[in-house]
C-alpha cells in the first residue's frame, strides 16, 4: 500500500513538473471554436480570393503563409495566383520579368523596393510562385503617392500625371471615415512613425484602395487569388475587403488573421470576429526582425 502512494505521489511531482505541450499555434474560426488547419484548407478552397493577415515579424505567419499556398496549389494548380502588399504596383513589370525568366533574379532583387524581412519571409512565396507559373501580383500603392496623401489628402493625388494615376486606384477615392479601422486610427500617436492627423487614416485608404483594385484587375473568374497583407489591411472585414465588396459583394472571401496571446486555449474577446480565422500566436515566439 506504501509503495502505490509512493508511486503515485512520484507521478503527480513529475506531472507538475513538466508543463503541458507548447504549441507555436493555433487556429479557431471567426466565433473562437478551435478548427484544424485541414479543415480551414478545405474551406479556403471555395473562396475566390484569401486575405492571409500577417505580423510583419512574425516567422510562424511566414511559415503557414507557404504551406498554405502550397496545400492550395495541390487543389488549384495554375487557377491559384498570388499578390502581396509588400510588393508596389509599379514593380509589376519586373515581377512579371521575374517570372518569366527574363532577368535574373540578382536583377529583380536589385531593382525592387524589398522590404527588409523580404529574403527570409517573403522570397520563399515569390520563389515558389515563379517555379510553379504562377501569377503574382504586386498590389499596393507606390509609397511615395500614400506619402503625398499623409501630407497633402486626397488631393494631393491630383497634381500626378496620368502615367503615374496608373499605379494607384482611380480617382477619386472612395472613403468612409466612419469605418471603425480608420478611426481608430487617429487615435494610435506614431503608428508606423507618423504624427496623427486627419491625413493619416486617408493614406491608409489609398493603399487598401489600390490593393483592392489591383486584385480586381488582375483576378478572374474561376481563378482563385490569395493576398499577403499586414493584419490591419483586412482585420474585421474592413480596409480592402470593404473596397471589394463595395462592387462586388458577390465575390466568396475569407479572411485569416494572425494574433499574440499569453493564453492559446481559447481567442480573447477582442479577437472574435476579427476574420473568418483566427491565427494565434503565442507572446514569446521570435520574430524575423
């Protein structure tokens, strides 16, 4: 009998001491239930267009953006195309070089505005697209044009010429300034660097604006794109998913949404709703930069 209380308290000191698995994530669907990565897969394959919310710095968004457009490419083949906001539209001519083999990639990489995270977060998306034929897409708004929104408005957008409204969404530009991700907004002081002002929610407009026009532009029916953007461009159906849907709410889109929490076991509050998956993260995982 002493030597089963023995054995027993033996297991309850080792059951202590060794805290329960660490899993890098987990995935739950828009009301907070946990959902497999299989079954959120076979969801996606019916969409028309997948909005994948990333953290920037984030290496386990990185490593889930590929699988995914990897298990997507298994059911899609040459009908999945690819875009991302880390890509300006007026580098879609060397994009588009890029993938066709005429230039060699020292010569695209030199020539691109690349973020700085691009070789070991973006490049392996780029990589499989060109050894796959696929079409990749260079959405958002030359930084330069959303810096002349943050200074002069919209307004400012009129003093370009016509080659160079060739890059950005026509004008004018359409904007709510009572959709919930634009005014909240002004109140974050210094995001991204920048001193809020009025301006500041109309430059993050024109980049959803002209992310949301070039996947138009570029889509087809039957084909299916999947866009890379930071969380904040797609976080509760709003910014470019807004400008989409404005004309086209016929169009099936699901969203992805990456978070950080203390506690994996269940989606706190604030997330709900946030998309149609919720990706979380835990608090201490590293970052690529």
């Amino acid at each position: 009998m002493k030597r089963k209380v023995f054995v027993l308290l033996f297991l309850a000191l080792i059951s202590t001491a060794f805290k329960k698995d660490k899993p890098a994530y987990r995935l739950f669907n828009q009301s907070g239930k946990e959902v497999t990565y299989s079954k959120m897969v076979n969801d996606l394959q019916g969409a028309d267009m997948i909005f994948f919310g990333e953290l920037h710095d984030n290496p386990i968004a990185h490593w889930l953006q590929y699988e995914l457009t990897s298990d997507l490419y298994e059911a899609k083949g040459k009908d999945l195309m690819l875009a991302a906001e880390m890509f300006e539209s007026d580098n879609q001519i060397i994009i588009n070089e890029y993938m066709k083999g005429a230039i060699s990639e020292s010569s695209f990489e030199n020539e691109t505005r690349l973020w700085k995270n691009y070789q070991t977060d973006y490049k392996p998306l780029v990589r499989f697209a060109k050894d796959s034929g696929l079409v990749f897409v260079a959405s958002n708004i030359p930084r330069r044009y959303a810096s002349l929104v943050f200074s002069k408005g919209f307004e400012g957008l009129e003093e370009l010429s016509e080659t160079a409204r060739r890059f950005i969404h026509p004008l004018p530009i359409p904007y709510d300034p009572e959709l919930k991700c634009y005014k909240d907004m002004l109140k974050m002081e210094g995001m991204g660097g920048a001193h809020t002002n009025e301006n500041l929610p109309k430059a993050q407009a024109v980049k959803d604006a002209t992310m949301a026009h070039f996947i138009l532009k570029h889509w087809q029916p039957g084909k299916q794109i999947i866009h890379f953007n930071g969380s904040y461009h797609s976080d509760n159906f709003q910014g470019i998913v807004w400008y989409i849907q404005q004309n086209h709410p016929e169009l099936i889109i699901r969203t992805i949404t990456t978070k950080l929490q203390d506690n994996l076991d269940v989606v706190e509050e604030e997330h709900v709703n946030a998309a149609n998956y919720i990706l979380v993260i835990p608090e201490t995982m590293t970052r690529t930069y």
